[in-house]
C-alpha cells in the first residue's frame, strides 16, 4: 500500500487543488471524532454527551463539518462533470454542425456516466457495509437476541447514511444547477439561499406543516452551490507560494481574502442572530428531545453555519497549500483519501463495538461526563481508531471503482439514470432512518409518509444502482 501511495502521490498533476482533498478528508475525521466523543454509552443505552453537558454545545460550530464535505462535492462535481462535456461528441473539438446535432443526445449519455462514475465510488463501500450488517442483524434475531446495546447498535449503524443519501441527490442535481451558476453566478446561490429563509418563515412564522422538509434540498444544495462558484475561481484565490513577496502580490493577496472573509465574517454573525432571537437552538447537530433540530430538518441558521465554515477554510487556503507542497503531508492526504469513505462508514460500528467488548468483560463503565469517565476517554478512542483500522484493512478494496466502461452510454440513457439515481437516495435514506432491528417482525420508518422496511430500502437501493449501471455503461 505504501508504495502504491507514493506513486500515486508522484503522479500528481501540478493542476491539482491539493487543499480540496485535504478538506475532504478532514471534514470526514472530524465527523467520526466527533460521533466518537458525544457517544455517552451506558448499560442502559447511548445518550449524547451535549445532552449531558450543555455547557459544549458551542463546540458544534467548530465540529459540525458536513457543510465543508459538501462545498468540496460542488467542487469536485463541477470539474468532473466539465471533463466529461469536453470528452462528449459535439464538445469543443467538434466542428459547430456536429455540435449542435448531438447536443441533446450527447448530454443525455454524460448526464448517465456522470452518474454512474459518482455512485460507484459511493455505493460499493456501502452496499458491502449494509450487506455484511443486514446479515448480522438476521443472524441475531434469528437466535433470539437484538435486545439491550446490541438492539442500540442495529439502530444505530445506518444513521449516517442518510449523508450519503444527500450527497446522491447533489450527485443527480449537478449538471441543472451547475447550468444555473453558469447563468446567474451567485445569483444562483442566492435563490437557494432565499428559499431556505422562505421555507422557515412559513414554518416558524405561518405554521406551515411538512414544508420543513424542502430545506434538506435548499439548504445542502446551496452550500453545494458554493463549491461551484470556488471551482470559477469566485471565492478569491491565493498562491500556495506566498504573498508577501511585493507590494503588488501582497495587495493580490488580500483582495483574493475578500469574499472569503465576507462570508466567514457574515455566515458567523448571521448564525449568532438566528440562534439569539429566533426559534433556533445552539447545537449545530441534532439532540435528543428538542422541538426544533438545526439538522434534521436544516435550518437557515446551519445555511449561516455553512457560510462561515466556507469562508473560515478558504481562508486558510494559503498556509494549508504551502503544506501540501511537501512530499510526506501530501501522501498522508492521499492515502487518507483511498479509505475515508469506509472509515466514516465503519467508525460507529468500532465504536459500539469497543463499549460492547468492556461490557462483555465486565469492565465499568462511568457516568458520562465523570472525572473517571473523560479519563477513560482517550483508551476508548485510541481503541475505536484501532478496530476502525482493522475494518478499513478488510474492507478498502471496495471503496476503489471500478475500470470506466469500455462503451459509451446510449442516447436517451439520461432519465433512466435519473430513476435509478432517485431510487438510491430513497433506499438510502429510508434504511437510515429504519435501522437494521426488527427484520424479521417487518419494522418500518416513514419516508416521505411512506412506510419503508429496511429490506425495502435495501432493493431499493440495489435495483437504483443496477439502473445507473445499465445506463451508464451502455450497450456493448
């Protein structure tokens, strides 16, 4: 692996934004960090440490990371959906007739392997975690368990799927609203934007039900958005060698420090304001028992959240890319990047396992937020990043996608790979929210007032796949 590594690190275009990786694999660190600390297991069941301890629900501003992930899938998605255009039939090397014939039917099949090349690499680690957990979970309530941590754990290990769920309709979303930024530019961002603060004003102030639930389009799709406008350069850029070179690099360099600033300086006091006078709570996750969540459904006080993460990060863009240039820190960020997605996947299951193993052998476990508690703290988190590893070790192979299709995707593939690519975010998000417990008594959860099984969202999930595979391959 580690020469594979260091190859891999040696190939690197000298295009490359080095840092947009960086972002990626840290906002995912911080994410399984994070569920590792609030975790406040018991005998009884898990509870959250920020429930326990109010006092650290202002760490939420720091931790609550996803808003970065998905401003660098903006980013990525824009540059790898572009690539494919300019490959296209009727792309640039085209001649102008030839351009305009096969420009719907063109698009069509780069909209299908589009798809086809982002799902792969989010769905094999993930189908193989579900598999692997669906049949534990069978196994155990065939011989008479599923009570106690173990029923917890079943719950448990699919909740955070529900952000891959999201990121497949950002996926699918790519290529309408990127054609939006390229029309209207920030004007793009700022219809979404008004639409997040719409759809409260008519939850908050009008009373308006169920009309909560547009914002987990509205809201991640406008941080997505941002990622668009960093890919054209609209953040303000910074060279990674410097600034303080001359005068006129050094007034470059603040100038380029500009947008970033305003919206770091912005997002923060705009969340401050919503959080203080309005129905909005300080914790930036989801906690037990509260009437209103922040996450689920998004609110305009995490869009604001979004925004000074965003302007926060590319503020540090300089220093981070002068990092990057060295040798070793570049390939820690790309072997990082071949294993992040089963990582984050994985790390509650090590979690729980780690807490699950100490009941076994009878080890105490203290109150959470006890002197004797935050001192066992670190072996458990020293033991979940080994297990972790472990499962990383057993399962990384499938995070890696497989070869590009030999073919080019027929003409008309494009909607089919639009309802294969719905059935995905529907079948993820319904086993996120149904959990992997009461398999054979058929529990359900409600998705979109639908009752959804798990292994529902389980064929849903596969049957979505194969069409976006069979779209995107096209005929051989």
């Amino acid at each position: 692996m580690g020469s594979a590594v260091r190859v891999l690190a040696e190939a690197t275009p000298a295009t490359r934004d080095r840092y947009v990786d960086l972002l990626r694999v840290g906002s995912l660190a911080v994410v399984v960090l994070g569920h590792w600390m609030m975790a406040a297991v018991t005998p009884d069941g898990v509870g959250n440490l920020l429930a326990v301890v109010p006092a650290l629900q202002p760490l939420t501003w720091l931790l609550q990371v996803m808003p970065v992930f998905f401003f660098v899938g903006g980013f990525s998605h824009a540059l790898s959906y572009r690539s494919l255009l300019r490959k296209r039939p009727g792309g640039p090397a085209a001649s102008a007739d030839s351009a305009s014939a096969d420009s719907a039917t063109s698009a069509d099949s780069v909209y299908a392997a589009f798809l086809r090349a982002r799902l792969q690499r989010l769905l094999r680690p993930t189908m193989v975690f579900v598999l692997v957990w669906g049949v534990v979970a069978l196994l155990v309530q065939l011989l008479g368990g599923g009570g106690g941590l173990t029923g917890v754990t079943l719950r448990l290990v699919t909740q955070p799927l529900w952000f891959i769920g999201i990121y497949l309709a950002m996926v699918a979303f790519t290529p309408p609203l990127l054609r939006l930024h390229e029309r209207y530019g920030w004007g793009a961002f700022a219809g979404l934007a008004g639409a997040a603060a719409a759809v409260d004003v008519l939850r908050f102030a009008a009373g308006v039900p169920y009309v909560e639930f547009l914002n987990f389009a509205f809201v991640w799709l406008a941080v997505h958005q941002l990622g668009f406008l960093r890919a054209d350069g609209r953040l303000g850029t910074v060279s990674a060698s410097g600034t303080g070179s001359t005068p006129s690099t050094g007034l470059r360099a603040l100038r380029s420090l500009r947008v970033p600033a305003l919206l770091a300086g912005g997002g923060l006091i705009g969340a401050v304001v919503l959080v203080a006078a309005g129905p909005y709570p300080l914790s930036m996750v989801g906690m037990p028992g509260e009437k209103v969540s922040n996450m689920a459904p998004p609110t305009l006080a995490l869009l604001a959240h979004g925004l000074w993460l965003v302007g926060a990060v590319e503020l540090l863009r300089a220093p981070a890319a002068r990092l990057l240039a060295r040798p070793r820190a570049w390939r820690t960020v790309v072997a990082a990047n071949g294993v992040a997605m089963t990582a984050f996947l994985w790390h509650l299951t090590a979690m729980l396992g780690v807490y699950g193993a100490l009941l076994a052998l009878d080890v105490p476990l203290p109150e959470p937020a006890t002197a004797a508690w935050w001192a066992q703290t670190p072996l458990r988190l020293a033991a979940a990043a080994a297990l972790t590893a472990a499962l990383v070790a057993a399962f990384r192979t499938f995070e890696h996608p497989a070869s590009p299709s030999a073919t080019t995707p027929a003409p008309g593939s494009g909607p089919l790979a639009a309802l294969g690519a719905t059935l995905c975010l529907l079948g993820v998000l319904g086993l996120s929210m149904v959990g992997l417990g009461g398999l054979l008594e058929g529990r359900t959860a409600l998705l979109i007032a639908i009752p959804v099984s798990a292994p529902a969202a389980v064929a849903m999930t596969l049957g979505g796949w194969l069409l976006v595979e069979r779209a995107g391959r096209g005929a051989r």
